[in-house]
C-alpha cells in the first residue's frame, strides 16, 4: 500500500476548520462512532452538498467528468460489527481534489479528512484513496450511509457520496438488525470483558464437549457478520496471541434451539497479555416470542493474571445453563 501525503494546501483547509471552534478543545474522533487511523478530524457539518446514492461522476469509459467528485468507492462488504477495527475502504476522486471528508450520517460530532494519494494509473483524470477505519463498540445497528465527499485545496466540496453499510448488532443476531425477516439464534452466550487480557469462552455441553475458541477453529469472518455455519460454534478468538481486535468477546451461538441438558460455562483467563487484571460480564440471551433477543441472565466477575491457565483448565466456573 502506497503511503498517503496530504497537501501542504490541504492541511491548511483542516487547521482553518478546526480554529473555528469558538476555543473548545478539539475532538481528536476517539469517541466518534467512527475512527479512520491517519486521518484527521474536524468537529461540525461536513462540507459539499447533500448526499446522492453511490453511482460514482464518470461517462462511459470510466472517466470522470464532474468537478470535485468522488468517482467510486470500494469495500469489501457492506456488514460492519460494532468494535471491529481495520476495515478497508478505497476509491477514486477527481483529481481537482486533495482530500476526502468521509463520516456516517446522522452519527457523531463531525467528520474525518482523508488525504489524497497519486493518480490512478487506469482511470484517466482521476486520483486514489484509501483508509482503514474502526467503528465504536456501541454504534447502534442498522442500515446506515457512509458518507463521503472530495475537497479541493481551497476547502471548497463537491456532492456528497452516499454508500450502504449496515451495522450488525453486536450480539450476534443472524443478520437480524440488516434483514428483519431473518429469524434471530434460539440462545447466544456472550463474554465480554474490559482490558486485552485474553479470556476464553468455555461452554462445556451435555455430552461433555469442550466448546472453546481455541479448540473450534472458526467458521465465519468476523466481518460478514453472522453465525458459524456449524451451530453451535465460537463466533471468534478475541485477543487471541494478545492481539488487539477492538472486541474483547466471544459468543457462542445455539440458531436451534440446544440439545437438552446441563450447560457448564467457564471464563477461561489464557494469557494476562501484559494485563494485571480483568473483569468480565457473561450474558444470556434467548429469543422471545416477539422474534427478538432477550437477556435472560448477566453475572460478572474478575481475573487476575495470578489466574492465567495457558489452556490447561477450564477456567473460573461462571454458571450452569439447564435446557430442558
């Protein structure tokens, strides 16, 4: 990935949006539902006019044609967990622009400032851009657009880009919260925990299977966010190695309803990854008859590194789930 430089010119245009402030102290974006890591952030509106639907500004051949455009917009799907980082997204502007402003509509206090990169070497008249962002824990699921719109180096803005995302629910829900018509699991177990301390989900079944995330390979991308294909499964390895995924959960998800019998689940305290100490909640969701999820138990508790079990046990018992 080639490095982006944003322009003397263009840095300028950011630093004048960000003074007008009326003297409040800056928000560098780390509480916005939305986070673009090397990208700037400016409080307020985002410039340019009102949004039109994804359909990019070329004619025929691929060329853009409109002033200060964004021409196209690339990513891999449209489905976005809350608290996932790294998502990747790229795309085409005129090359009148300088910048991108991006932002998700009717959410958060202002908008980010994307620089642009060098000249496509396909597209003619038409320059790259790319970002990785990462979405806050408790953005509110549902179809939401993701804004976005080129700047010229003297701060003026074209029209707006408006593209589908949809924000899953973070308690795995089938896709529910994009689709309403499908159906939500019978149960999900959820761990959540607050430090990256890696904590291990350990649901042991009826039949004496040890369900975990380090024993059940994974199923599903975190990203396309729905269920293992094997039901039931560990949707994911959080923390797993101590690397940081921005989730710090594991959900272990019944579509059907579960195979009759006691259910022991344990908190698995891994590896401290550096940390002293963790607290964690476990949550029990059923579905009610209103085709909705529903918490139907919540205990919480604390680890400490003193704990760490390397997989060799179980973990700290939490509770028993009888189904009849």
């Amino acid at each position: 990935m080639r490095r982006l430089l944003l322009p003397v010119t263009a840095l300028a245009v950011v630093s004048v949006a960000v003074a007008c402030s009326d003297g409040a102290p800056i928000n560098p974006g780390v509480s916005e539902p939305m986070f673009i890591t090397g990208a700037q952030f400016v409080p307020g509106d985002m410039p340019g006019a009102p949004a039109v639907e994804d359909g990019g500004a070329g004619d025929d051949s691929g060329a853009p044609t409109t002033p200060l455009a964004v021409v196209s917009v690339d990513y891999n799907n449209v489905h976005v967990v809350p608290g996932a980082s790294g998502k990747s997204f790229g795309g085409l502007v005129t090359t009148d622009a300088v910048a991108v402003g991006v932002r998700l509509e009717e959410l958060g206090s202002g908008y980010w400032v994307v620089p642009v990169a060098g000249r496509d070497s396909q597209v003619a008249n038409s320059s790259d851009f790319s970002f990785n962002a990462s979405f806050d824990a408790n953005d509110p699921p549902g179809e939401r657009n993701l804004l976005m719109v080129a700047i010229g180096a003297d701060g003026s803005a074209g029209t707006q880009l408006a593209t589908e995302l949809c924000i899953q629910s973070r308690i795995p829900d089938n896709g529910h919260a994009c689709d309403p018509g499908a159906a939500v699991p019978a149960v999900v177990f959820s761990l959540q925990w607050d430090s990256n301390f890696d904590i291990d989900l350990h649901v042991i079944a009826p039949d004496g299977t040890d369900i975990n995330p380090k024993t059940n390979p994974l199923q599903v991308s975190v990203d396309a966010g729905v269920p293992p294909a094997d039901d039931p499964k560990i949707d994911r390895d959080s923390l797993g190695q101590c690397v940081p995924d921005g989730l710090r959960q594991e959900d272990l998800v019944f579509l059907d309803y579960p195979a009759v019998g006691p259910y022991d689940i344990y908190a698995d305290p891994f590896d401290a990854c550096g940390q002293p100490a963790v607290r964690f909640t476990l949550t029990i969701y059923e579905a009610g008859s209103d085709g909705a999820l529903h918490a139907t138990f919540t205990q919480s508790g604390e680890l400490l590194s003193g704990y760490v079990t390397g997989g060799g046990a179980s973990g700290l018992f939490i509770t028993e789930k009888q189904f009849n």
